[in-house]
C-alpha cells in the first residue's frame, strides 16, 4: 500500500511479513541511531516492512517527524482493516443469525404440522371408538335395566300392573327403565376413560420396565422437539 507523507517522501507499506524492517529506496537504512533501532524493532513486532521512497534530489535524512507520520499512516491503515473487518464479522453474524432464525421458524412449523397431525389422528381414533366406549361405560346400566324388566315380568305387570297392590311398583319400574336407558355419559368422561383404557391396555401388554423405557424415549423425543 502507497501513502503520501509531505511533498518529498512516499512510503510503501506491506503487512504480514516473515521480518518487519525500514526501508529506504529499497535498500536497508545505513543511518544507525537509537530511533532507528527502535522504529525496525516496532515495525517488526508488527510483522510490516515500509520501505521509504524519495523524490529527486530530497534530502534522505529521516527525520522524527517523518517517524511519525509512519506510524501515522499504519494506525490509520490498522484501524481502517479493522473497521472493515469487523464491518465483515457483523456482516456474517447477521447472516449466521438469519439463518438460524430460518432454521428455527422452519423447525417450529414443522413441528407444529406434526402435532396438529398426531392432534387430528388422535380425534379421528377418539370418534371412532366413542360408541364402543359408551356402549361399555353403559354396560352397568344394560344388567340394570336386564333385571328390572325381569322384576318387571317376574310380578306380571304386563297383566295386573293395574292391581292397587302391584301399580305404584309397576310405575316405579317403567320409569327407572326409561331413565336408565336416556342416561348417558358426559363427553369428557368419555373421553377419559377411553385414555384410561388404552393406557391400561398398554400397560397390560408390556411389562414394567419396558414401559419405562418407552417413558423415557417419549420424554427425549419431547426435548428434541421442544
């Protein structure tokens, strides 16, 4: 990199070199002095080599203040590379960041897709066997209703349910039939034992530390999701 330093002297700058040293029309300085010495021994602790070009017929003594505006030069070289480096970083990170955003929300309705798919199986699993689940929830109700009827005809209401003696138990029968037969299961309680149930048969099917396992898998599954 070429920098101006007044209207006599330029400088060439390279960075990144094996030794750092100072220059002068190409060749190593043959001025020995203590500033000097130390200007080769900043240049090299910085791995830049600067090699000092001049006019025709300018005087080749180097001052301080050309020193300085040397270093001048390469603070503002460093800076400007840092800038844009970090300018880079900055760059990058938004990129890597949008990304993972991407990847996330891609993730996420993924996820939700599948849940609302395993929601949909699960209901559609639920209608079809909700008549089976009440016709068992109400099975204690059918033996009921079997023996009331048998009272029913064991007393022969069908012929004297008109007696005094016998109507008012008659009546009393018929219309524990009938509200027998219009009960019905709530929904929900449906609903729970069905899950019950299949819990139960799972449970029956597989032994205890199989079930654990299974447990555990879901569980990690979950966090992996989550």
């Amino acid at each position: 990199m070429i920098v101006v330093l007044n209207k006599k002297f330029y400088a060439k700058i390279y960075f990144n070199q094996i030794q750092g040293v100072l220059l002068l029309n190409g060749r190593l300085l043959k001025q020995k002095s203590t500033k000097i010495d130390l200007f080769n021994k900043f240049l090299d602790a910085l791995s830049i080599s600067v090699n000092i070009r001049t006019v025709k017929r300018a005087n080749k003594t180097i001052t301080n203040k050309l020193l300085l505006s040397i270093s001048s030069a390469i603070n503002r070289i460093v800076k400007k590379n840092k800038k844009n480096f970090d300018d880079n970083n900055n760059i990058i990170k938004m990129e890597k960041n949008k990304n993972i955003k991407n990847i996330r929300e891609t993730f996420n309705l993924q996820s939700f897709l599948c849940l609302l798919l395993v929601f949909f199986i699960f209901v559609i699993i639920f209608i079809y066997d909700y008549k089976s689940i009440e016709a068992k929830i109400n099975q204690s109700n059918y033996f009921e209703i079997k023996k009331i009827e048998s009272n029913y005809k064991i007393n022969k209401c069908e012929i004297n349910g008109n007696l005094s003696s016998l109507k008012q138990k008659c009546e009393l029968m018929l219309n524990q039939i009938e509200l027998l037969k219009t009960k019905k299961p709530s929904l929900i309680s449906v609903f729970f034992i069905w899950l019950l149930d299949i819990l139960n048969s799972y449970f029956s099917t597989f032994n205890l530390i199989n079930c654990i396992i299974t447990i555990i898998f879901i569980i990690i599954i979950y966090k992996l999701l989550k």
